[in-house]
C-alpha cells in the first residue's frame, strides 16, 4: 500500500499544472507577432472591411484570429489610419 502512495504521488508530480497565455519567454516576441489595424481612416458607424483593416506588425492590436469576427462590424468613433484594433473600438 505504501509503493501505491508513493507512485501515484509521483504519477500526480508528473503531470505538470496548466499554464494559459504567453510564457515569459513570449512575452518578449510578442510585439513582433502580427495583428488587427485600421489601415485607412474610417468615420463613425463605417462598416470594416478588407480594404480598411489588415494584419500587420507590431502586434499591438486583436490578434489575427479575430479579423473574420471584426469584419462587417461598425466602428462607434472615428478611427484614424494606423490605429490598433481592438473591441473598444467596435460598436
């Protein structure tokens, strides 16, 4: 009984824990991923689309997997070309 205890103690130590996000190795490289930007000036209550929004570096703004769900969203102020995507932004 006490081998049962002490291997699934180890068992439990192997398993690691779960870590969400970035590492600290990461977090450096992230500003050179790629991300959302509004790449021409848009008005308030402008639909995005491909031609005012695309994803380039530094990557400052949404990430790239949400450019399909911005796309066809109205913006709720005046957005001037270079600026970071991000969900404040949307209306």
């Amino acid at each position: 009984m006490a081998q049962l205890v002490v291997e699934t103690e180890r068992a439990w130590q192997a398993l690691g824990q779960v870590s969400y996000g970035p590492t600290e190795a990461e977090k450096k490289s992230i500003q050179f991923r790629r991300s959302s930007y509004v790449v021409q000036d848009v008005k308030a209550g402008d639909v995005l689309t491909r031609e005012n929004v695309r994803a380039i570096r530094p990557g400052l703004g949404l990430p790239t997997k949400y450019l399909e769900h911005v796309l066809g969203k109205a913006v709720k102020q005046d957005v001037k070309r270079g600026t970071a995507l991000g969900w404040g932004l949307l209306g």
